[in-house]
C-alpha cells in the first residue's frame, strides 16, 4: 500500500494501526496482518478442492531456482516441456516514492497518472530513478521483522505440516532465503 501511495504511515504504522482497528470492515487498515495467515486460506481450498488440481510455490522457489520453479509449474499445468520462457527480467517490483506524502497526496487526488503521461517516453527511466527508491533501499527493520516471526509463528507451524514443507526459515528472523535447491516438492 506504501508503494502505491494509498497510506502515509511507516510499516511499523500501519501495523500498529492495523492491531489497533476495531472496524473489521476490509480497507487499508484491515485485514493487513490477516493476509498473512496462509494455513487457513490453503486449507479451505484443499477442502473444496483435489490435491491433484492444486500446486502450491514458495516465494523463495522463485528467487532462489525460478527455472526449476517455472518447469514444476509447467509440468502441473500440462505445458509441453520443450516450451521455455525468461525468468530473468523481473516484472511488477515494488518501488516506493522518496517523498512518501507528496506521492500520497499525488495519487490521491489522481494527479500522479497525468504526471505519467506528461514526461516524455525517453525521460520516464531517470525520472523513475528520481522519484522512486531502489527495491534494495526496501528493508524492515529486525525489530518489525521480530514481531511479524511471532505473530505469525503458529499459522507457519500450521501450514508446513499442510503443506508438507519445511519452513523453518520463516520462523528465524535473521534467516535468509538464499540456499540450494536441487528439486521442488511435489506438488499438493
């Protein structure tokens, strides 16, 4: 929400906001943490649906072996296995603007598309750069990320033992998601 410029809050914000909401009608305060709660939104489709028509992929599937990931995906999905496709280029990455509330109020009051539209084709990359932080300046800090590994700590415990996958690393805030991956489980 912080990248499209709908709230003006730090992270820590609207995570204090969000446990704070008392209105649990769904906007930008809530359900933001409830999102999160992967066990029981997986479970309610292995209940309506065949494990055979359900695969499941691990974000860190895709960053740490995205051609082993697109192949499994494929060979799910019946893909004939001689068609490839690009993993390299990264698309839809999450850009936040230097100035937070210049942005909010850009995009709030709907100014932000014709601002777009105005810059010239071959001046939208470093105009871009101008405005937008790099996905490298997006971190959280150890102490949000400290309070999230504990909110969510059961609902993980709860979806590995569904899903039949160890993630241990996303209960170790200090944990990265780099490692080797020589093949993907199989799907649900």
């Amino acid at each position: 929400m912080l990248t499209t410029g709908v709230i003006g809050r730090s992270f820590r914000g609207q995570i204090d906001a969000n446990l704070r909401c008392e209105n649990k009608q769904f906007g930008t305060l809530w359900p933001l943490l409830e999102f999160g709660q992967y066990f029981e939104q997986v479970k309610r489709y292995l209940n309506e649906f065949p494990r055979s028509q359900i695969h499941i992929s691990l974000y860190e599937d895709l960053e740490r072996v995205p051609e082993l990931l697109v192949s499994d995906l494929f060979a799910f999905l019946g893909v004939e296995a001689a068609f490839a496709t690009d993993v390299t280029r990264r698309h839809h990455e999450p850009r936040v603007p230097k100035l937070t509330g210049a942005a909010y109020y850009l995009k709030k009051w709907r100014i932000w598309p014709y601002l777009r539209h105005l810059a010239p084709e071959a001046l939208r990359p470093r105009l871009r750069s101008l405005v937008l932080r790099s996905r490298a300046s997006l971190t959280m800090e150890p102490a949000d990320r400290a309070f999230l590994t504990d909110y969510y700590r059961d609902d993980v415990r709860k979806l590995a033992a569904l899903v039949g996958r160890d993630l241990s690393s996303w209960l170790d805030p200090g944990a990265s998601a780099s490692g080797n991956v020589d093949q993907l489980p199989k799907s649900l």
